[in-house]
C-alpha cells in the first residue's frame, strides 16, 4: 500500500483514533503499541515495529540501543506514548529520531488524553542544516 505522506500520516492517525476509541486513556505504552500494530496491519498498512535507530559519532558507528516505536512505509516514524503531558524531553527525542533516521516525517502519540486529536503532534524534518526540525 504506497500512500503520499499526508494520507499515511492520516491513515495513521484513524488507526490510532480507532484505537484510542476501544480502549481510551489509562494503559501502558505497551497496549496501545500492540493495538495501533494490528490496526494497522488490519489496514495492510506496512510498517517495522522497534525499528533500531543507527547511531554515528564522528563517523564511527555507536552500538546504542535506541529504537523507533514504529517506522511505517519507511518515511513515517511513530513514537507512542502514554504521559500525562507532552514534556520538552519527549519532543527532544521525536526529533533527534526524525534527523537519524532521515524519517520525512514523524507522528508523536499521547494516548492519556480524553480526545485523541489533543494528543497527536506533527513533526517534519529540517529543510537544511542551518534549521532545526518544525512541528507540522
């Protein structure tokens, strides 16, 4: 299934509604990782679950154990959460995910909110070196 970036940022984004929907706020990370997975798999929307993200510090590659929650169609990145709030630190990594693995765009999921739409944020890459990463 090839989708144009924004109709698979929004098939996404259903699948997580439509979970979101069945199990509502409250659970681990874990639950709505496994859910949005076979929603998405429901879809025949492809994706890599804990896909490893390569390190490289000054040209040398790093074994570190970062890992995306879920890489979909190699150019959507999804990080799942399940906080009360968004904090900085959490938008530090969705970023410092999207300029590593060269993502053209990344989703960041709150699922501990009462409406889902209040927890979904955008983020695409920088246009060059000289600008960071903006939200969508």
């Amino acid at each position: 299934m090839a989708l144009q970036s924004s109709q698979l940022a929004y098939a996404v984004i259903g699948a997580a509604i439509e979970v979101h929907r069945h199990l509502g706020p409250g659970l681990l990370e874990s639950a709505y990782q496994a859910c949005l997975q076979r929603e998405l798999t429901r879809l025949a929307v492809p994706f890599v679950p804990e896909m490893p993200v390569p390190v490289t510090y000054k040209g040398e590659l790093v074994n570190c154990q970062f890992r995306v929650d879920l890489m979909v169609e190699q150019s959507l990145l999804v990080e799942v959460k399940s906080v009360e709030r968004v904090l900085p630190i959490h938008v530090a990594q969705i970023l410092t995910y999207l300029r590593l693995t060269n993502a053209t765009q990344a989703l960041l999921i709150n699922f501990n909110v009462p409406i889902l739409r209040q927890g979904v944020r955008s983020f695409l890459p920088a246009r060059d070196a000289d600008h960071p990463p903006r939200s969508a």
